[in-house]
C-alpha cells in the first residue's frame, strides 16, 4: 500500500545563536536571482537529484544526475536529461512539439504542446520566483561544496504558488552570497488536502556547474527517431528523479461533506485544523481514520464522521484500484459567532 503523506528531511541546519534575517532581505535576493534568470537568453546546468518519497513500508530515495539546457530567445525550447538511474529519461521540448524517449525500455512519444514546462521543471519557476514565492525568509546561512570549492549561501525558505497549483507547496533556496545565483533548490509537495491530489515526493537539485552564456550541443533541440524504439500513444506517467514510471496515483476527492460542530465545542469557541490519517480503499471510500493531529476530541470524531461520508476517485496501480494511505486537513471555522 502506498503512503502520501510525505516525510519531509530538512536540510537547512541553522547555525547556533543566529537568528532568522529580515524578509525585506530575502524578498531582495529573491528579486535579483529572479532577475538574472529573467535575462538569461540561454541557460545550461549540470547536477545531481535526490529524490525522497514516502511509503507505509518507509521512505525510498533515489539519487540522479541531471542536465538541462533552457533557451529563452528566439524561442523558447528546453531540455532535461535524468541519468544514472536505472530507467534514464530525455524530455526535450521544441517550441512546437514535445517528445521524450526512455533509452532503456526503448520507448519514445511525442506531443503538439508549445509550453517548455516539463522540460525544465523545476527551474522554469526561478524567473518568477519574486512573484511567487510567498513569505520569504532568509533562514541560515550554509556552506555548498561545489566540486573543489567551497560556496558560502543564504538560505531562503517560502511557500511557492505559481500557476500550476499542482506545483504548490514549499521551496528552500540556497543562494550564493556574493554572485546571487542558485546553486541548490528544494521543492516539497505536501500531504493531500480536503482538494485532493498531491505529488509524493520531495526533490533536492544541487548544481555543480551553470553557465548563462549559451552553452548547448548541436541535437539537443532536435529530434531523431530512435531505432528499434516503440512508439507510445501519450506520455507516460513518470515517477520524479529517475524517470521509471509511476504505477501509482493518489485518490481525488469527488465528493465531501462538511463537518458538523458538537454543541460543547460551539459554546467554548473553539476553531482550527483537525488532521487524520486513513486508507481509501478500491470502492473509493476512507478507512482505518486514526487522528494524526488533535483539535477537541469531540471535533475530532465528528471529522472522521464527515470524511467517512467522502467519496474518493481510488487511487489506482497499473490502472487498477487500490488502497492508498493519504492524510485529510478538516477544518472547523465558526460562522457569525457573537465577539
């Protein structure tokens, strides 16, 4: 069974005795490395990926390299190779079409879609990130080891919420001090909500080497038909990091009933978040609730009353229905209660 609620490792130590810097600060050293991605005509890097994902059974991590290359002007193309895994993956996207192929299953596809967005997740946030990047705070100050030097960073920690809001949830930036550049990124999804549908992985990208200045490799904008490849009919579903496929997807709520206040809990005013844990199982329905974090035992049974009333879309692997662990926010606001 599969587990959705992610286990998240923070990476950012905060030295001793140092507090956290203003938000004025961080909103600043965002503005300039948002800037500078904004100006990048072209951008080539190379780098590793973790991967974490959590399951009931425990946590699996993947590690990876990884090269892209974005071109900004004339057109906007983009490139992503995932490599030294098991199942290494190429997405390129062309302006106009966008095709991808698994050299180790030999398998290809293509598609008639402009956007460059899944060939250069998730760096194409980063011109935009002073627009969307929310509550910034600059949080430490950490020391990268890039290759044989060494770079001294601030440490930017906010809540992301660009236009795909399948993409929100938390980023962490390690920015160098001295040229305002990124030299690490954390992209964290959270748990599903009430809404349903989260991504259950959390990805460090450390860069060990990036240029701005045009630096790219004649094919890699330019599609050749593999030989002896398969063609597949759609993209594939793509597990994060290492590009093998994702044989499971979360459950989506389709329908959901509000909670329902105790009497007791009404009159003491009390309002906030209870949080539980349970499995949706094939006929799309929760079980199993335990309450994860408490807000008044009274609301916390009447929650599972309510979510065992939801119903679910299951989560399914290889196409067919499964239980699926997943964590449920059910929140309890009073309405017009008297100051």
């Amino acid at each position: 069974m599969r587990a959705f609620a992610i286990s998240l490792l923070m990476l950012v130590v905060l030295p001793a005795g140092r507090q956290a810097m203003a938000a004025d600060s961080a909103a600043s050293l965002i503005e300039a490395v948002s800037r500078a991605a904004s100006n990048a005509g072209m951008w080539e890097a190379e780098g590793r990926l973790v991967t974490q994902e959590s399951a009931d059974e425990g946590s699996l991590q993947t590690e990876a390299s990884f090269r892209v290359v974005i071109e900004r002007v004339p057109v906007q193309r983009a490139r992503i190779e995932i490599t030294d895994v098991p199942a290494p993956v190429v997405r390129v996207c062309d302006g106009s079409l966008q095709w991808g192929y698994r050299p180790a299953a030999k398998q290809f596809w293509t598609l008639s879609y402009g956007k460059i967005d899944v060939c250069a997740e998730p760096f194409d946030e980063w011109p935009d990130l002073a627009a969307d990047l929310h509550e910034a705070v600059i949080t430490g100050q950490d020391q990268l080891h890039i290759g044989e030097r060494v770079t001294d960073c601030a440490v930017v920690s906010g809540d992301y919420a660009g236009i795909n809001a399948g993409h929100s949830g938390k980023r962490t930036v390690w920015i160098d001090i001295a040229t305002k550049t990124i030299w690490q990124y954390r992209v964290e999804r959270g748990a599903i909500g009430p809404a349903g549908g989260a991504v259950p992985a959390v990805r460090v990208y450390t860069l060990l080497r990036q240029t701005s200045d045009g630096v790219r490799r004649p094919g890699d904008f330019v599609f050749q038909l593999p030989d002896e490849y398969v063609k597949l009919s759609h993209a594939p579903a793509l597990r994060l990091g290492d590009g093998a496929l994702l044989h499971v997807t979360a459950p989506v709520v389709l329908f959901k009933v509000e909670p329902v206040y105790t009497e007791e809990a009404r009159r003491s005013h009390v309002e906030g978040t209870v949080v539980l844990s349970a499995e949706v199982w094939p006929d799309g329905a929760a079980h199993n609730f335990k309450v994860v974090r408490s807000l008044d035992p009274g609301l916390d049974q009447k929650a599972i009353e309510a979510v065992s009333q939801w119903k679910f879309k299951p989560g399914a692997k290889d196409g067919v229905p499964v239980s699926v662990a997943v964590k449920v926010e059910v929140n309890f606001v009073l309405v017009n209660r008297k100051k």
